[in-house]
C-alpha cells in the first residue's frame, strides 16, 4: 500500500491482507468487525473504529500511528503471555477499551520512535496493561492522562507534560506503579513538576526543562 493508500476492513470472516505498508497508508477496522486475521504486521497508520472486539496473539502489532475510537482490543491470550503494540509514531485512543484476555494476560504498549511522539488520550485501559518508553523516544502528552498497570520511562527516553499536577500520582502518569528513570529527559509546561521517585539514582534527572513562563512549581 502506498503513501495515501487504505484498506479498510468490515468484515468479520475476513482477514487483514499481509502487505507491505509504505509510510502514510492507513488500515482501518470499522464497522461492527472483527478481523480473523493479519493484524501482527507493521503498518504506517492503523485505526480501529470497530464496535467489535479484537484478541491480538503474542506477536507485535506494530504501527507508525495508532488511533483507536471505539470497540475492545483484548491483549494477553494465555496463562503469563505477553501481546505486544509497538508505536513508531503518534498514539491516539479517544474511546474503547484496550484490556486483557485471560485473567494473568498481559498487555505491553511500547513507544519506540527516535525523536518526539504524541499522546492523546480518553479511552479506557484495563488492568494488566503496561507502558514503556523506550530510550530515544520522547513522549509528549499535553495535557493528558495515561492510566493502566504499569508506565516506565526508561533511560535515555523522555516525557514532556503539560497537566497542573506533573507526574505526581494525581497528574499525567496514573498508573498502578512506575517506574521514571533518573538517566531520563524531563520536561514541564503546567503549574508543577509534582513528586515523583527516579531511579537508580533519587532526585536526579538527565535533563530537566522547565517552560511555562507564568512559573512552575518544583516538588520532592
């Protein structure tokens, strides 16, 4: 599929064909669909605007741009596996749930573009769903919450928030536990960085930068 290029699915006796996605073609699920197959590839853009509910296996569903509106995507088929969604690109989910399959099932998102990737988000997660950014990735979240089992900033990688509370439990990180890396880039565009733990090493950012002219509040 070239630049521009769609394939839209809605249809659920058929499957997503296996195809070579060129930066800035779109694949959508809509409709009431549920795709039989092919989803474990790498697309440029994916959006899912299905009502339906869609069970991923344990090999990645990779995209450039992910955008979700609707539906469920199930993630974790097994007793302790992993599915995994790895975005190279901006991530949208506005409505819908991303949730697990089977009760110990685990979700994995991981952010892992080489520069600054956006984050819109209002749908809703479950539990048992974990999200990493990878070194060189930088997350910039607005104003936005991300919620779910686990966030983990790794080294190398940053988060750029705007939310009045920072990364405090109350701003832009509410998940059940995280993890901020002390070798991580921080950056802060509302009224507080709020408190947060870095480790290995406590109180210590790799790059700290503060841009709101009308102040921010630092907190520890």
């Amino acid at each position: 599929f070239e630049h521009l290029g769609m394939f839209q699915l809605s249809s659920s006796t058929r499957s997503v064909p296996t195809a070579t996605w060129n930066e800035g073609s779109i694949c959508e699920i809509n409709g009431t669909s549920v795709p039989g197959g092919g989803l474990t590839q790498s697309f440029s853009d994916f959006e899912y605007n299905s009502s339906g509910t869609t069970d991923l296996t344990t090999t990645p569903l990779s995209a450039r741009n992910f955008s979700m509106t609707a539906g469920s995507i199930r993630l974790g088929p097994g007793n302790g596996s992993i599915s995994y969604i790895n975005v190279n690109g901006d991530w949208s989910h506005t409505g819908g749930t991303i949730t697990k399959i089977h009760s110990n099932g685990i979700g994995q998102i991981t952010f892992i573009k080489a520069g600054t990737q956006t984050f819109t988000s209002g749908g809703t997660i479950g539990s048992n769903i974990n999200f990493t950014v990878n070194s060189g990735s930088t997350l910039s979240m607005s104003t936005y919450v991300l919620t779910g089992d686990s966030f983990t900033l790794s080294s190398g990688g940053g988060i750029l928030t705007t939310h009045a509370n920072g990364l405090s439990s109350t701003g832009a990180i509410q998940t059940t536990t995280s993890s901020f890396s002390s070798a991580a880039n921080y950056e802060f565009s509302g009224g507080s960085t709020g408190t947060f733990t870095t480790a290995p090493t406590a109180a210590t950012v790799n790059n700290l930068t503060i841009n709101n002219a009308s102040s921010v509040s630092l907190s520890s």
